[in-house]
C-alpha cells in the first residue's frame, strides 16, 4: 500500500506567504469598513439630534434650544462664568425636557461618538493646537472654576433645582454663540447671526439680554446645527487644523489626510463634510480675497449663518 506523500517544505512556504498576503490585503480592508461603520453609527446619532432639534423647536413655540442658559450677572455688569454659576448646556435641556434621552455620563449614547479620542477637550480651556482635542468631549451641565470666559477650566455640575440630575457626555459641537466675557454691543447682537446663542447674558450698557430666539433660517438644508467635535462657537477657525477649532473630522475621507466630519443640518438630515470644506465665519482680519471665499461658499453650499446673504453684507 502506498503511503500518500506530504506537503515539502517550500510548499509549506509558499501556503504560508499566500496566507500572508491575503491577511495583508484583507486587514486595511476590515479597518475600513469597521471605520465606515463607526461613521455611519455617529451619523445615525445626529440623525437623530437633528430630528430633536427640530422637535424641540416644534414643541417650543419655533424657539430653538440654547447652547446652555447662564443666570443674569449684577446689574449693570455683564455675565463672566465662574463657581457657583452653572451652565445646564444644550444636550442635558433636550434629555431633562425628554426629547432625546440619556444615560449619565456614558460613551454609548446619541450624543457620543464611537469615534471620539478620550479626551476631555474643554477641562483646559481651549482647544488650541492639539488636533486631538476637538475630537474628543465635555460635560453638560458644567461651571467653570475660575472667573472668565472659555479659557477657565471646567468642571460638571449636576442642577437639582433647575431639573438637570445627570451629567451628559457630548461629543458633538453645536453651531452657537458664546458671548461669555464680553460686552460690546455688538457681541450681544452677534448672538443673532447663527442657529442659537446662550440664553441669559447681560444686561449690557442698553440693559438687553440675551433671550431664546426663533429660527429664521433663509434655508434650513444648508444651515449647519451640530457636528462631530466638541462645545460649540469659533466659527471662523472650523477647518481641519485650525488652531482652536472645535469641529473634529474622525471619519476617514478621500484620503488619510483629508478627514471628514458628519453633520446635522436645521431640516433634520445629516451629510459629511470634508475637512477642507466646512464653512467658515467671516473675522476682522480677513483680507479681501479671505472675504470673498467665504462668501462664496457660504452661499453656495452649507453655511453656518440663519442668512448668509446679510452676514457678508
């Protein structure tokens, strides 16, 4: 009888290697489509922030939800944050109020995405230049534990005698103004520009404060609300590694370089943007030609403005 030959040491090899380079071929593969399906998961989550928002407004008499609400300062003086003067934020208004539920403080929630880095991006103040840290979270309610405006470190706080019993995990950066420390005029009115503002500012030297305020919208579609980031406002510096940015692009784009982030928009629909795309804010020290591109793409495609078209008048 005879015996069956075995496999020779080269064929051995040879197995070995074509195993190899499947596994090679297969791996980037995999990581792909496990990195689609994280990004399709966090579009889901603004999905459905973005049908909370819009039920909020509904359910509000056309009002939006403040980025957060913050107690009246002294007569005369305008609001500069500090202990004691917590701020509820927008994401625990719509769980306490019951329009998008949440658990405490956990990372599998609609207002965390599988994607964030596990950073606290707002604790120190600034994001600055660490390109982390737009990509990662901070927590609603919260007080800031020195008098100041953003650059005071933060800490959260729950507000038993305003509802707010649980602290939020956010990893989304809301489209508002943040007015905190100062108190020109013009930074009051500024609230009006985007699609909410804080509510509570004030009185300025006209004895005005900043209140809840309606949307007005000139297009809903382009009109960006939430984002994959952190905190809200710096409108002006929204590309991918702009100093002090707070919009994160933690899902692959057309390329390792490129990033994209996803985004809600005022009807409720979602859709990526590319990192060298997202729309930004006119600033003082925009030269002309600065001035124009702005301009130009924040009346052609998604805008962060109510109405672009008086915000570049």
């Amino acid at each position: 009888m005879s015996r069956r030959p075995g496999f020779t040491l080269i064929e051995l090899l040879v197995v070995v290697a074509i195993i190899a380079l499947l596994v090679s071929i297969l791996l980037p593969a995999l990581g792909h489509a496990r990195a689609q399906g994280s990004a399709a998961k966090c579009k889901a989550n603004l999905h459905h922030i973005g049908i909370g928002l819009v039920a909020y407004n509904t359910e509000n008499n056309e009002f939006n939800v403040p980025s957060y609400n913050m107690p009246p300062a002294a007569s005369g003086d305008n609001y500069s944050g500090g202990p004691g003067k917590p701020l509820d934020g927008w994401a625990a208004i719509l769980d306490r109020d019951g329009v998008v539920p949440s658990r405490e403080r956990h990372t599998n929630t609609i207002f965390y995405c599988s994607k964030t880095v596990d950073v606290e991006g707002m604790k120190d103040g600034q994001t600055g230049t660490d390109p982390q840290k737009p990509r990662g979270w901070v927590d609603w309610p919260l007080e800031m534990t020195e008098v100041g405006g953003d650059s005071a470190p933060k800490v959260a706080v729950a507000i038993p005698e305003r509802g707010f019993n649980k602290i939020i995990r956010v990893s989304y950066w809301i489209n508002a103004y943040n007015p905190i420390g100062n108190s020109r005029p013009s930074d009051i009115e500024g609230s009006d520009l985007y699609y909410t503002g804080s509510v509570g500012l004030g009185p300025d030297a006209y004895g005005r404060y900043i209140r809840l305020r309606q949307l007005h919208a000139k297009d809903p579609a382009r009109l960006v609300v939430v984002s994959d980031g952190i905190y809200m406002g710096r409108q002006a510096v929204t590309r991918l590694g702009d100093k002090n940015s707070r919009v994160g692009y933690r899902h692959p784009g057309l390329n390792t370089l490129s990033g994209m982030a996803n985004v809600a928009f005022a009807d409720g629909h979602v859709q990526p943007i590319l990192g060298d795309r997202f729309p930004q804010a006119r600033h003082s020290s925009d030269t002309a030609e600065i001035f124009k591109q702005k301009k130009l793409e924040n009346l052609s495609g998604p805008t962060v403005y109510e109405d672009p078209v008086a915000a570049f008048e």
